[in-house]
C-alpha cells in the first residue's frame, strides 16, 4: 500500500466522521442590542436632557488627555467598575465617532445618550478613534472625555478592551431609567 492511498483512505475516514458535525460560532465579537425603535419627537426632546454645558463645547481644545480614560462618579460599586473595564457587561448600543467634527460628536452625542435613556440602556460604547488621522494629537478623544464627565447620567466610562477598540472606544455606564430605579426593603 503506498503513502498516497493511505492518506487518501485516512482523509476520507475522518470527513465520514465529520460529516454531522457542525462548526463552533466565534464568541468573539462585541454583541450589541439595538435600541426599540421609538417617534422623532421623543428623541428631540431627550436631547435636551443631556445638554452639555461646557463654553468651549464647539471649540477644537487640544489638550493633554492620557492614553487610557478612565472615571467614574463616587459610590459604585469596585466589582461593578472592575467589569466595565474588562469589558464584562453586554455592549447594548454603540456610537461611532470617527471623521466628524466636533460640533458633529457633541450633537451625535446628545442624540445617542438621549436615545440610550429612551430605551433604558445602561452598557454602551463610544468609538472616538485613536487620533491618527489628526494633524497633532486627537482632538474627539480628549473632548469626549471633558463631555462625558459633565453628563450626570453618566455613572462611569473606561477606555475599551482591545477586542473592542482599544484606546480608541470607551464603555460607559449609564444610570438606571427613572422608571426601573426602585428601592426593596
């Protein structure tokens, strides 16, 4: 029996076997949720409820900002702050900021925290880029840092995981709706 009818015959043994098998799904991309569709009219007016106030909003400020951003409002919880920056929490919704102005991101922005809101989502990330195609440093990246920070709604945001963009995404936590927010005794 020579090498090639053996390999032959080894090959067809192992695809008769594998013939009912199915292949394993890849669990590792970022799944997001997309929010219930919901009127126009509804979205404009949460906008205002997320009106950045900050008199150089509009203006380009290039600013020193570090590499990894990272914040987050006093009393949370350490395990609930540890599983936003590995990335734990089911990504629900996601903004990507890349190529705008920003007057564009500041707008994109409200519009997106206020569908959040909206359709009570709580995990979500924001793609503001790494900077590369700025002339000197990023300019989103330290403006989304200053803006997040203002946001009340915003309990905490870490710069993401490589898998989902690295230094150039955050994952933010935002509070629970009004409406779910109770207390048991």
């Amino acid at each position: 029996m020579s090498d090639d009818s053996t390999k032959n015959e080894e090959e067809s043994l192992f695809l008769a076997e594998m013939r009912d098998v199915t292949p394993l799904k890849s669990d590792n991309k970022v799944k997001i949720k997309k929010p219930p569709k919901k009127p126009l009219k509804q979205a404009i007016a949460n906008i205002d409820s997320f009106t950045i106030d900050d008199a150089f909003s509009d203006a380009e400020i290039i600013e020193e900002c570090p590499d990894i951003l990272s914040f987050s409002r006093s009393g949370l919880q350490h395990s609930v702050l540890k599983k936003l920056r590995q990335g734990k929490q089911p990504v629900e919704h996601l903004l990507d900021l890349h190529g705008l102005t920003v007057a564009e991101a500041r707008k994109e922005l409200q519009v997106f925290l206020g569908d959040c809101e909206a359709a009570g989502l709580r995990h979500v990330i924001i793609v503001h880029g790494k900077g590369f195609r700025s002339k000197d440093k990023p300019v989103i990246k330290p403006m989304l840092n200053r803006w997040l920070r203002a946001v009340d709604n915003v309990l905490a945001f870490h710069s993401a995981q490589p898998k989902d963009g690295g230094n150039g995404a955050v994952y933010v936590l935002l509070k629970k709706p009004k409406a779910s927010q109770s207390f048991t005794t």
